[in-house]
C-alpha cells in the first residue's frame, strides 16, 4: 500500500510523463535523418498515413532526403509535380553543394510551391505536419523545410439550411478557416480587416481565428476577445460551441450571450458595425462577440428589404417570441383561475370539452408539450427523407387520438401547436430552445399562482436579461440602459439613409456614412422624358 502511494506521488510530481510515456519532446533536430525517421515513427506509432518518402538527389554528392506529408491533408498532385520532380530534375545543380548548402539551395530556387518556411525544434515540426503541410529532410542539416501543401477533400460552398432567406446571397460558411476567411474578404475589400490566428487545444492543436476592422471595432472588445481566447487550457476544442461555453460572461443562463451564424453576409455587416468574429477550423458556425438581445429576432434579410416591411417583420417576431413563451400559462391560468377573464360563450365551451378529461389544465399543457418535444426531437434525429413526414404525422394522429380518447381538450391542443409553431419562427435557434425551456417555467408559475404567477415571472425575466452581459456590454443595450439615438436598429430599422451612426456600445469609429439627407426628388412632376419625345417630334 506505501509503495502504491509513492508511485502515484512520483507520478504527480512528474506532469510531463503520463502512462509511463515520456511525453517531452527533444527541441532540436537531429542531424542524421535516420535518427529523425526513427523518432517520427515511434512518435506517430508508425501509422499508415504518415508517407515518407526517401529520394537521393545529386550526380556526385548523393544527397539523402526525406519528403513528409499526411496522407488525406495535402495535394498530393501538387506534391508530386512541383515538389518531387522539380528536385529530380534540379538534382544537376546540388552537385558539390554540401548538405546545408542544397536545403537553402531547395528553398530558394528548386521549390516551385508558395510559403516555404523553416522548422527547426520537433514540436513546429509536428504541428506543421498534422495541420497538412509537407516536410523535407535533409541528411546532415539539423533543419527542416516546410512547404505549404494544403488540400484534401472539402465541402463545397452551398447555401446555410439553418439561415434560410427569402432575398440575399446563398453562398455559406464551410468546415475550413481558410474558406471562411475568404468568404469574408470577398465582402469586405479592405487591408483594416485584420485577421489574428491562434491555436486552443493541447491535443487537437485547433485553428481559430479572430477577425474584426481595425479602426472599427472597440479596442477594449478586442483586447478582451483576445485575452480569453488565449486563456483556454483545453485538451480538445471541435466545434465553435466548445469556445461559446469557455469564453461567455455569464454561464447560469439560458439566454445565449454570443451569437452564431452559416452566412458570410451577416458577419460582414456585424464587422462593419464593430463586431468581432471567432472563426474555429472544422466547422460551419462562426461567433460574434458582443451579442444583445435584440439582435437574435434580425434577421439578414431585414437590411436587404424595405424599411416598413422589416420593421412590421420584426415587431411580429418579437410578438410570436413572447407567444411562444408565455402562450401555454396564459391558458393554464384563465382556465384554472380567471374564468371570468374569458367571454362566457368561449368558457361554456371550454367546460363542455373539459367535462371528459380527469387531468388538471397544467397536466394536460405539460403533456402535450413534452409529447411535441419529443416529436421535434425525433424528427430531427431521423433520416432527413421521413423525418419531417413522421414529425407532422405522428403530431396529427397523437393529438387527435389524445382528444378522442379524453386525455386532453382539443382547445389545449390547439394552443400548444401555436407555441410550437411560433417556436420555429424565431429566427436564432439558440434563442428559440431557451424559449423551450422557459415555457415551462412559466407554465408551473401559472399553475400555482394563475397571472399574478405569469407577472412575476415577466418582471423575473426582464431583470434577468437586463442583468446579463457579453463581454460588459449590457444584453438588452440599447433599450435598457435607454440610448435614444441606437433605437433605430431595434424593433424597428430605420431607412438606411438614417441609419449613419453605429452602435456606440461595441464601435469606437460611430460614423458610417455622410450627413446628407435621404434621396431627394425632383419638384417638378412631369415624366421626365417629356421633353425628349417633344424634340423627336420636331426633329421628324
């Protein structure tokens, strides 16, 4: 039992060995490529897609080198046309060159690839090598050479199913960082768009990248960005949701406090309001920090349509918002304890259908819910070819036999298929499954205290998200704290000819276009071809 314990003391005090593997690795290259080659199979476990292939360059001097690649992660045409045989064929010119000498000699004029750099410690090499890059040894040189030759598989651009819109691009983000920043660029045809690469994760050695408009964006924002992006000691990070739960302000709520997208689009124009973007390699989903809470009911499309229609769009969205929180203990309380809020024709109806049913109000909203929850559930985890069928026919055929069986009224079902439907019109998913959850807060709140329980409950709310920040910007700016001159943005957009300030909360340049006022038409009203078809005249 001592020894027992002294082992796993020895086994504390010693971090870098775990397992009984020496996990430290030695900084420098070795000068003997057979001792590097040796090192690299025990490190990789000789696995079989670590391609290493040995080639003797040079008429006299014979030089032995080693090209390193991933299987999978590179070009391998590439590899093979503009990096092996421009070696063989330069191979005349490595003669009487020293092993030092015909690396530099590679580097600068046999090496026809872009982004050549050198590697000289194991951990650079080891990184450069699993994020798809090619690596030349050479026999007698205690360096490496790094030729960027990234490539393999990848999605193609096609247009975001979780952000689908009427009017805008169709293109969307894919699973590579270097896409993503392309599609970005694309938009934004500025050098002020920086973009700051880092690695988070100790084992995966994931890329992400910061992105924001220098001169735009608050250097406060970006500094904190950074600061807890650097802050991450992780052993994994695989999607964008990894970093979401690690740099948020605030975990206890269900609110989300960073928004993400699929489309190009939207975060261009939160760049260009000051917004930063957190863009992780390996998935579609970007992050824009800070996030408030009107922004998850604007929808992209909202900039590209007219000033009235998008302003009606968003006041209905923010009503089927509350519908579809607060919808279900509406119903709960009238009928349980307010009957004489309701018209009596209406609750003459409503007791006539409750008269069969032995459940409770709440119990009959709390069942159907969780039946469609569970329905919502299964549709989406089922083949995409049946899942929808089933979702909506398993709905029809549970909620008419609940009613002809007695269990439920058929006015309960009718309210929970409003809130369910109302649900998928939020136009963020994460904002609509907190929705989800809150509903049956509400719901026993109702229950218990019928709508002075529904009241409490706002106001609860309300103070909840006014309490609530995203990297100290308050959620709910700029309507509470109240900024008058931001509110144009909010439930209702602005023509865009008014809309020449940006947010003064995340901006720290706020002017985005000149004083001049909205179009002005002529005051004159005759068609303005008039005098032009008069002229034909006279001239025939």
């Amino acid at each position: 039992m001592p020894s027992f314990f002294k082992r796993g003391k020895q086994v504390k005090n010693n971090p870098n060995k775990k397992d009984g593997i020496n996990h430290n690795l030695p900084q420098p290259l070795n000068i003997s490529l057979a001792v590097n080659l040796d090192f690299i199979n025990q490190k990789t476990g000789n696995s079989s897609d670590i391609v290493i292939r040995t080639k003797k360059i040079g008429t006299h001097t014979q030089l032995t080198t080693a090209v390193l690649y991933v299987e999978g992660m590179v070009n391998e045409q590439s590899i093979q046309d503009f990096l092996i045989e421009s070696m063989m064929n330069n191979s005349k010119d490595l003669n009487a060159l020293g092993p030092q000498e015909a690396l530099e000699k590679l580097a600068e004029d046999v090496v026809s690839l872009g982004h050549v750099t050198w590697v000289q410690e194991w951990d650079a090499l080891f990184l450069s090598l699993m994020s798809g890059n090619t690596i030349i040894l050479v026999d007698g040189v205690k360096k490496a050479l790094n030729v960027s030759t990234k490539g393999g598989e990848k999605r193609a651009i096609e247009e975001p199913s979780s952000q689908v819109t009427v009017r805008g691009p169709r293109d969307g983000f894919t699973e590579s960082l270097s896409t993503n920043t392309t599609l970005i660029r694309k938009r934004i045809n500025s050098p002020n768009l920086w973009v700051e690469s880092m690695q988070i994760g100790r084992v995966t050695n994931t890329k992400v990248a910061m992105v924001y408009v220098h001169g735009i964006a608050n250097d406060k924002i970006v500094n904190e960005v950074r600061r807890r992006l650097k802050a991450i000691d992780i052993d994994s990070i695989l999607e964008s949701g990894y970093i979401e739960q690690l740099i948020e302000d605030q975990t206890s709520t269900t609110f989300p406090t960073l928004y993400h997208t699929e489309r190009p689009d939207s975060v261009a124009g939160n760049l260009l309001e000051g917004r930063v973007a957190i863009i992780v390699d390996g998935t579609p989903f970007v992050l824009l920090a800070p996030a408030i809470f009107i922004q998850f009911f604007q929808a992209v499309e909202d900039y590209y349509a007219r000033f009235d229609i998008s302003t009606a769009l968003r006041f209905l969205r923010i009503l089927i918002f509350f519908i579809s929180i607060i919808a279900p203990a509406t119903f709960v309380a009238a009928t349980t304890f307010h009957q004489e809020m309701i018209p009596t024709n209406l609750v003459i109806a409503i007791a006539a259908q409750r008269e069969t049913v032995p459940f409770p109000a709440f119990v009959e909203a709390a069942m159907m819910e969780v039946t469609f929850e569970i329905l919502r559930e299964a549709g989406i985890r089922l083949p995409r070819a049946v899942g929808s069928a089933i979702s909506i026919v398993g709905a029809l055929v549970i909620g008419q036999a609940a009613v002809q069986a007695g269990i439920v009224t058929p006015a309960m079902v009718i309210i929970v298929s409003i809130t369910a439907i109302a649900n998928f019109a939020t136009p963020s998913f994460a904002m609509a499954i907190s929705a989800r959850l809150i509903r049956f807060a509400f719901m026993v709140a109702a229950a218990l205290f019928g709508f002075y329980g529904v009241i409490l409950g706002l106001i609860m709310l309300i103070l909840h998200l006014c309490g609530l920040r995203s990297f100290g910007v308050p959620y709910m700016t700029p309507i509470a704290p109240v900024i008058p001159a931001e509110l144009g943005d909010t439930f209702i957009r602005v023509p865009w000819w008014a809309l020449w300030r940006r947010p003064s909360f995340i901006s720290s340049n706020r002017t985005r276009k000149g004083k001049n006022k909205h179009p002005q038409p002529p005051r004159s009203r005759g068609i303005v071809n008039t005098d032009m078809e008069q002229g034909d005249r006279n001239e025939s």
